[in-house]
C-alpha cells in the first residue's frame, strides 16, 4: 500500500486551498519505528531511563511500547499547547526527579514545531529554580527526548532518539498515526 495520498484541505475560513502530502503509519511502521528508537537508546551503556514520559495524546501510545519493550516504568503528562495551553499539566515532582539526577526519557510522536518540549522545560526550570548550566546539564544528558518523527524545522534541537525524518519548511506534510486514522461512523462503541 502507498503510504502517500494527497489531500486538499482550507486554511482558515478564507477558503484558500493548499495541497499537502498525506504519510499514514501503519501498526507496523509504529512497531519498526519504536524498536528502532529502544536500539538506539541500548546503544549508550551509560544511559538508561529510570521512567518513561509520554506526552498525551500522540507521545501516549509510542511511549506505553518503548516502555513495555524496555520492561521500564511508564507515566504520562498532558501538554496541550492548543487551545491557549487550558490543558497542560505541571509536574513538578518529574522535575524535581530530573533535577535530582533521574534519567527520564520523553517521548512524542512528532518534534513539530518545538513548542511542545520547550514548553515542557520552562515548566521544568520555574519549578525547580537553578542555574542555567544546572538545567543545561541536565536536559542534556539524564533527561532526554524521543520522537517517532523528528521535524528538521523544529525550534527545538535536543531531540537525541527518532525514527523518522521530515523537514516541513521545504515540504509541508500531513502526518497520520494509526490510531488517529479512525472514523467515528465506524465505532459501535
């Protein structure tokens, strides 16, 4: 199966039109792309997560896998930057467990834009007052961030783990996970 459709969409209620690529994940890719990110992480022998975060909702699902595939302890944490960040959560005992010296491993489904992970260490900073070099250290080595897909026109550059590349600047696409490709007609629920 061709893993690329086109898609036309509106940008905003102007009713100007834009093609963007479409790229659908299969359970497959999702199961390829996670054991891909563990190798890389078993590949440093000084580095290993004391606990897994994944960000809701599209970190949630690739994060409950690295956990179970590593056998590590998994948590969540809800950022949403839409809708005026009204639902992101502050936790400010994982910073302190970061700022304590635990390896935490972060993971996404995408490092689209940045927002979401610089968003997450300012949260991190205010609660846990230190230097900047205290939190440069340690966002740059026990705490780390892992993504299926790496977007090389991210503002943020401290993704370590990913599986999968794309550089939306030259090239806008629309990225569909499995588990977001569902219909609600189709739910019985």
């Amino acid at each position: 199966m061709d893993n690329k459709k086109s898609l036309q969409y509106y940008v905003n209620s102007s009713q100007l039109s834009k093609e963007v690529d479409k790229h659908y994940f299969s359970w497959q890719n999702i199961d390829e792309m996670c054991t891909k990110i563990v190798l890389d992480i078993n590949k440093d022998e000084h580095w290993r997560p004391d606990y897994i975060i994944g960000i809701t909702r599209g970190g949630n699902i690739p994060a409950t896998i690295i956990s179970h595939m590593m056998n590590i302890r998994g948590e969540a944490l809800k950022i949403n930057l839409r809708d005026n960040g009204q639902f992101s959560e502050s936790n400010t005992w994982m910073a302190q467990d970061a700022f304590e010296g635990k390896n935490i491993l972060i993971v996404d489904d995408i490092n689209d834009t940045g927002n979401t992970f610089n968003w997450l260490m300012e949260d991190w900073k205010k609660s846990m007052p230190s230097s900047k070099e205290d939190w440069d250290r340690t966002f740059g080595y026990n705490v780390r961030f892992a993504t299926l897909v790496e977007n090389y026109a991210s503002d943020f550059g401290l993704v370590k783990y990913y599986a999968y590349t794309v550089n939306k600047a030259e090239k806008d696409v629309w990225l569909v996970y499995p588990w977001e490709n569902t219909s609600i007609g189709e739910y019985d629920g």
